[in-house]
C-alpha cells in the first residue's frame, strides 16, 4: 500500500504546530496503525529528519497511552480498538490519513502527536478509591458477597483504560465518561457505597476544575471508546450526584 | 560466600515470618514523618509499595517513565492471581501453593520466600476485594475461581481477562489516596538513570525528566526498585514497548548483584509473529488453555499442505491430528507448565509440523470445547436432543462469555475468527524470573536498595507458574516491603534529610550527563531500532528456548562487537534538551547490550537444564530437562567488574528442608 500521511508537528508545548505530509510505501496489512509509524520513523531517522514523536506502550490495547485522532476518529476508523490494535488492512491503497493528536484545552500537546492527560490522573486523585488501608487486615473477601449481575455491571465500568478518547470525541472535550464509569464501578459495589457522596461531589469538582466541558448527551464518546464504556454510567454519575447535592 | 546472606529467618518453616515480624524494628510514627523513600516503578509491586509506605506516615516519592502510575506493564496480565483460599474447598492450602510453586520453578528458588508468598496470598484477595476490584463471582454472590497450568486445584482469582488492570487500577487508587493526602509525590514521565549511594548506602537517584531533558537529582533513605523485568533484550516479547532494564542494570553497575538473568520464561500461547515489521507480540492468556487443546498434523505432508495453503485445518480428521501434550502428558495435559508447553511447540515445529506460513505456529482448538459447553447448556436450558448447530451455537456463546475480550483481540490482530478456525499460537518471550539478588528482607546487595516484583529474582526459581506474577508485586509492595524497609530504616531516625548537594550526587550527575552527550554523539550510521533487533535475534536465536554452549559462545562475542558498534556507530536525531524517544530508546538498548551478555554467560555457566533454561547437553532421550542437583542447586549471583565478561560469581546455595527434590514430572 502506498498511502500520504498528513502529521501534526510541534516542537515543543510553547510552538506553534502545523500538518505536515509525509508519503509513505511498503505499507502491509498485517501492519499495527504504529507500526506503520514506526516504519514511517525509521526512515525519517535515516534520513536525517527528526522522527514523529506519540505516546505508546503495551500496544496490545490496554494500558491507554497510545492516542491520535485518526482522520478526525480517536483511534481511528475501527470500533472497539485502540490506535495500537488498529490494523492497516482498515485502510485502502492510496488513502490520505490525518493524524492529529487528542484536542482538547486539558489535554496540552507536549510534542508532536503527545499530549499531557495528567488532567485524567488528577480527576481520579480527587476521589477514586476507597479509603481501606493497605494493611491487608480486612475481613474475608467471601464475607462481602455480591450479586454477580452488579458485579459484572462494576467491571465493565472498570475497565475503562483512560486513554482520553471520550474527551477528544467530545465536542465540548467533556470528561464526563471517564470520571463516571469510577463512579459506577464504586456505586455499583456495597464496598463503595460510604464515601458516595464525597466521591461524586470531589471527582465532579475536580474534572470542572481541569476545563473538561459539560455532556450534552451526543453519545460520541461511547461510539468512540475502545473499551465500549458505555453512557449508562454518565447517567448514573448524574444520580449520585443529584443524591449527593440532596444529602449536602 | 559470605557477601550473600540470604538472612533467612531461623525456626520452622511455617512460623519464620511471623517470627521475623515480632522480632525486627519498628520506626514510631512521628519518625516516619522525617524519613523519605524513593519508589521507581509504579506497577503493582511498586504502586503497593508506595501506597502502603505512605500510608504508615514515610513521605514517599514515586517515579515512572510512563505518563501516569496506572499504565505500568503489569496491567497487561491477562488470567488472574493465585491465593490459597481454598474456597472451592479441593484441597489447597498454604503449603500446597508453596509446594506447586517451588516444584513449578524447578526447585531453584528460595523456601523461604516462597512459603511467605503463599502465606500472604489470602490476604491480597481480602485486601483486593476491599478495595472495590471488581474480581468475577458466581450466582451465589461468593468469588469464582478458574484453573491454571502445573497446578491441581483451582486457585485462581480473576476479572474477566484483565486481571492485571484490575489489581494494578486498585493499586493506583491506593496511591492516588495517598497522592491526595500529600504523602506520595508522584513523578511521571521521568526515567531514573542512576543509583546515588552515599557512604556506601543507597541514598538517591539521578532522573530524567523525559519532558524537559532536565537531569534531576532526588535523594531519600532508602530507594525500591520495582521496575519490572528485562525481556525486552529480546527485542520481540510481550512486555510494553518501555519495558526496560535500565533501573536495575543502574544498580547492578553500583554493586546490587544480578541473579540469575538467563531464567526466562516463554510463554506458550502468543500470537505468531507476522513478518519483519513487528514490534511487538501479544499474548493469549493461559487461561486458554483450560477449553483449548493443542495440536499439529500427524503427518508431515499435511502440515506442509497447511502452510501452502492448500489444506485447512477444518479438513484435518481427527484420527489425522496429533494431540502432542496430552500424547506426552496424559496428567497434567494442555495444562502442563509454561516452559514444558513452549518447549513441545518447539520440538513440533522445528520438526516440521508447524502451521503457518512460516512454519513457527501450532493450533489451540476449542471445537471440542464448544461441543462440550454447548450439550451442556442445551441440557439445563431443557433442550432434548440438541441438534449439531444448537449445540455449537450454544457452545460459542458460553465460550465467548468466558473469553470474548481475547477471541476479538486475536480476530482484530489476525484476521481470522477463532469461533471458527483454530487460533494459531507459538512460545514468546514473556517474563524474566532472574533479577536483582535480594536477601529475605527483599534488600539488594548494596544497603538500602530494595527489589520488588518481577525486578528481584527470588519467588519462581527457574520457571513461573501462571497467575503468580501478580501475586508476588503484590506480596511484596503491600506486605513484605513494609515491614522489613522499616526494619533498615529504624537506623536512620536521627539522620535527617539527605542533601542533595553531596559530592556523590555531583559525581552520579555527571556520569549521567557524560553518558547522555556520548549517546548523542554517536557517528549517525544507524538508528536504536537496529541494534535493537540485531540484539534480540542474537538473543532468540542462541540464549531463547533451547542452548548449547556453541552457540552461547557465539553469543556473547557477538553482542559484545555489536555494543561496541552500538556506541560509535548510532544515530539519535535531536538534542538531549527536551523530548526525545530515540535518546530514551537508546539508554536502554545500550543497558541491554551489557545485560545480554551477561545472559548468555549465566547460561553457559549453568551446566543443566532447569525451567525456562533449556540445555540442549543436559536432556533425557526422551527430551526432557535434566536437571543437576549436585553441581547446579544454587543462585547465581553476579557482580559487576566492568564489562560483562568479567562479571564475578557469587553463589547461594539452595537449601530444601520442608520439600523433597524430585525430577519435575507432568506426566
């Protein structure tokens, strides 16, 4: 496959970036989307260009630090993949990709395609855990039963790898999706249920804090979101939180 | 032999950590208030670690290269954690743990240690479950457990297939409580490189602030090191791209020994590579391996038909399959240990029966599974006398209730629907059991550095069990490392803080920074990538699943000619002074080139065959591992002298009193 990639550069935080067209050939389908990149790189470094710097790790879909807004998609045109799991045979010989890092006035862009989702972290400082000390005396984990449909419903809400891709499909860069699927896996289980409402209250505090904006229920973020968290969870954040207000 | 005390506690065996913790010091919290400790890595031994110190009143500092603590590599693990809970009430116990896992590491691990691990293993579950990780039930509302390889019971707890981000997001909750208190300062996106030791104790770090290029010095009465293992030296592994050695080879260099490094372990079920430009190889998990059976044609011609494509597997009868572990182990079956699996694969394929295109693939079939799942389910959803494809269709939903997340991953990454077709899997480089030597306390041999997790060598001995990795980052950040870092730092109550102006902060700063500039002033003939991948076929090719002497030889003159090219010949773009990935790709492929040296010198050292390493000299006519108890029963432990040929050997000998030395047997 031959394809043109048009890339957002920048230096640094305080640059100002532009796009940039880089062609690139040899492109196989059984290819990974950063592979690709990779490929793309390899040659820029051998011929003296600097390469195109993004965020990756485990690039098996789960640990949330590969991005890139992909022809105006976070994650591309797939559904249910992150960048990393995005295969090349999703495109076509002669396609023009546009590669764009997250957008978002919390997400500022560090170099090229990375961005600081340190925004994410700070949402989750404010409130995401439960209070038990580490100590390991605690009571036997089968004293605790739960009902397997809530358990199930805690876990799907929990596995949300906090890539920030809701936020860059959101047009109002919302957070909502991220901050609420803890809210649930905590509201979901008896174990989170004594710090509800400071921990609704806290997190919603802090992610208005960060800039993220409010939901207007498009429903984007789930279409986009790799890990198929779904909206339900924004509306049961909203409960808490109107419990919360209620409760002072 | 004296340097390597293991400071095993005395008394029996079940009582040496209840003991040890009546007996050691404690520091009062007001003292805790005035001590500093440095955590670099925040995967689940580190982030435990952190969480637990802070919260006992240390001010802790924590440092990972990644941009936050929650995207550390143990969130990968996919199947689950071991505990010996016995809920399930099939005769587990904490012995029995201890008894699998030190067999499973083919007796080359520490009794001690391991007996604390699985002594401490229900307590992780309780903790866990109070913590709100959200581990899979049954109706009844109590925990499920599933299976695992090399064991008999049914001991593992787990959350879907992500159980490693489960317990790693419980752990980072646990930190960011701390974060919010102000007791845990976390550093992201900073990379340490190099070791501070002052009057001969571990007393800071330099780092790198990956986003600024600043070199920063940190300094505290005592540093963890919990930064995973080192199977990246293979260029092609499971790990995360980032995974890398450079904390502890930092370490090593300032006189912590490096145990073991050629136990490594290759995990059975990866997906196949797919050709040159990849970077990466991605698991499936074990769990598998409970529905899938694994096999290849009987006959050559079928197979060779197979990778021509002129056969597929659906047209293979059954009499025509060769069920090669449950023909070679009819006891444990697809469930034997990770290394006998892998080492099957590969007798198999280099056999000529692969499956691929390449020749370096076996199936994993659930057709039988499905056919099983699926009578069952017509039986108690009341339906008599199920056709052919209600049971399949039944078959494949309950397989997919079990394993979905897994089944699309392989169908994303290869293109072919397993519900269909076998999936095609061959051995990868997955987990490195050697590390930084640490004595029962978890301390290294330099004074005040700790290892923690996959990055200390002393739980799995020369092979993993399956669903124990997690169990021991955990063991060790929320439950040994506490109490025994206590134990050091009660000598240090009247110490105050350490300056960071020290002659030796100056002199780790500058070897620092000329390190830096000589990697940037490379001649610009060829990028990290390709010694990179130069260094992991040397690496596969002569130190991976099966060794002989030859070509370890080989090994070792040829990794060392490529570092030397290495450092005149590399090319890193950019400057030093801000964000640069090649420069941080290039510090750690430069610290794997020493290491894998001195990978292929344990190897060739180690006249046997134990676990994952596998000497072609040291085997039975039927293939199997041949062990050599008499000459071999000990950890070896190297120091540093300079370049990795001339490292010194230390050794600790093994001593088994609770558990008799058998030939390891799954048959």
């Amino acid at each position: 496959m031959k394809l043109t990639l048009k890339i957002w550069r920048q230096k640094d935080a305080a640059s100002k970036g532009k796009m940039v067209d880089y062609p690139i050939s040899g492109v196989e389908g059984d290819m990974s989307f950063l592979e690709m990149l990779d490929v793309l790189n390899e040659q820029l470094i051998n011929k003296g260009e600097e390469p195109v710097e993004f965020d990756h790790d485990c690039r098996e879909g789960i640990c949330g630090t590969c991005s890139l807004q992909i022809n105006g998609e976070p994650h591309g045109p797939d559904r249910l993949v992150t960048t990393c799991q995005l295969h090349m045979r999703k495109f076509n010989d002669g396609d023009t990709i546009v590669i764009e890092p997250f957008r978002a006035t919390a997400f500022p862009v560090l170099k090229d395609l990375i961005v600081d989702r340190s925004a994410l972290d700070r949402i989750q400082q404010s409130g995401g855990y439960i209070s038990v000390n580490t100590s390991g005396n605690t009571v036997d984990a089968n004293a605790i039963p739960i009902n397997k449909h809530d358990a199930d419903e805690a876990m799907d809400a929990a596995t949300c790898i906090g890539c920030g891709a809701c936020v860059a499909a959101c047009k109002n860069a919302s957070a909502m999706l991220f901050t609420s699927a803890k809210v649930s896996q905590f509201a979901l289980l008896p174990q989170g249920q004594i710090e509800a409402t400071e921990r609704v209250q806290n997190m919603v505090r802090q992610m208005d804090l960060e800039g993220f904006g409010n939901c207007t229920n498009t429903g984007a973020c789930e279409v986009e979101c790799p890990k198929g968290i779904s909206l339900e969870n924004i509306a049961r954040m909203n409960r808490e939180y109107y419990s919360a207000s209620l409760k002072g | 032999m004296g340097i390597l005390d293991s400071k095993v506690p005395a008394g029996p065996l079940a009582d040496k950590w209840t003991n040890h913790k009546n007996q050691i010091d404690l520091v009062n919290p007001a003292n805790k208030r005035n001590i500093d400790i440095i955590i670099v890595g925040t995967g689940l031994a580190g982030g435990a670690a952190a969480a637990t110190l802070a919260e006992l009143g240390y001010n802790v500092k924590t440092f990972c290269y990644q941009d936050s603590p929650r995207r550390a590599h143990s969130i990968a693990a996919q199947g689950g954690i071991n505990a010996a809970k016995n809920y399930q009430g099939d005769g587990d116990s904490n012995y029995r743990l201890f008894y699998d896992t030190v067999k499973g590491g083919d007796y080359r691990s520490r009794e001690a240690n391991v007996y604390r691990l699985a002594e401490v293993s229900a307590n992780i579950i309780d903790q866990c479950v109070a913590q709100g990780v959200p581990f899979a039930r049954e109706y009844g509302g109590l925990l499920d457990n599933r299976s695992f390889g090399g064991v008999l019971v049914s001991r593992t707890f787990y959350a879907k297939g992500q159980t490693g981000q489960q317990l790693l997001l419980g752990a980072y909750a646990a930190m960011n409580r701390q974060i919010n208190r102000g007791k845990i300062k976390s550093y992201t996106r900073h990379e340490m490189m190099d070791l501070v030791k002052i009057d001969g104790k571990a007393r800071g770090i330099i780092a790198r602030n990956l986003v600024t290029g600043e070199i920063e010095r940190h300094s505290a009465h005592a540093v963890v090191l919990a930064t995973g293992g080192y199977g990246n030296v293979f260029f092609l592994s499971t790990n995360a791209m980032g995974s890398n050695v450079m904390a502890a080879w930092r370490a090593h260099r300032k006189g912590a020994f490096f145990a073991n490094p050629c136990y490594t372990q290759i995990h059975p079920t990866c997906i196949p590579v797919s050709g040159d430009h990849q970077s990466k190889l991605t698991l499936m998990s074990e769990s598998l391996r409970n529905d899938g059976r694994i096999w290849v044609p009987k006959r050559l011609e079928d197979a060779q038909a197979i990778r021509e494509g002129k056969l597929t597997p659906l047209q293979l009868k059954e009499e025509d399959r060769d069920y090669y572990l449950e023909r070679r182990y009819p006891a444990f079956g697809n469930l034997v240990p990770r290394d006998v699996a892998s080492r099957a694969a590969k007798e198999r394929c280099d056999a000529g029966f692969g499956v691929n295109k390449t020749g370096e693939a076996v199936y994993l079939d659930f057709a039988s599974a499905i056919e099983r799942y699926g009578k069952e389910k017509a039986m108690t959803s009341g339906i008599k006398n199920p056709d052919k494809n209600t049971i399949t269709t039944l078959g494949k939903e309950v397989i997919e209730a079990k394993y979905g997340n897994l089944f699309q991953m392989y169908e994303k990454i290869v293109d072919e629907n397993p519900y269909e077709t076998p999936m095609m899997i061959y051995p990868a480089v997955h987990y490195t059991m050697g590390g930084l030597w640490v004595d029962y306390n978890l301390q290294t041999t330099v004074e005040g550095c700790y290892a923690a997790g996959e990055a200390n060598f002393s739980d799995h001995g020369a092979n993993r069990l399956g669903a124990s990795a997690l169990m021991q980052g955990l063991a060790d950040g929320y439950f040994v490392l506490p109490y025994t870092i206590g134990d050091y730092l009660s000598n240090d109550i009247r110490t105050g803080a350490i300056p960071t102006d020290a002659p030796e902060f100056d002199a780790a700063e500058k070897e620092v920074k000329d390190r830096l500039s000589k990697l940037m002033g490379g001649k610009g003939l060829h990028s990290v990538d390709y010694y990179h991948k130069k260094l992991g076929k040397i690496m596969w090719n002569k130190c991976g699943m099966a060794r002989n002497a030859k070509h370890l030889n080989e090994a070792i003159e040829e990794i060392s000619a490529l570092r030397a090219d290495f450092w005149e010949n590399v090319k890193i773009p950019g400057d030093a002074n801000g964000m640069n990935q090649e420069l941080e790709k290039a510090g750690r492929v430069a610290d794997f080139l020493e290491l894998g040296e001195l990978f292929a010198k344990d190897a060739l050292n180690r006249n046997e065959s134990c676990g994952g390493h596998f000497r072609e000299e040291y085997q039975t006519p039927e293939g199997e591992a041949l062990r050599d108890d008499e000459n071999y029963r000990y950890v070896a432990a190297w120091e540093y002298k300079g370049a990795p040929k001339d490292a010194v050997l230390h050794k600790e000998e093994l001593v088994y009193e609770n558990i008799e030395l058998k030939t390891r047997s799954y048959k």
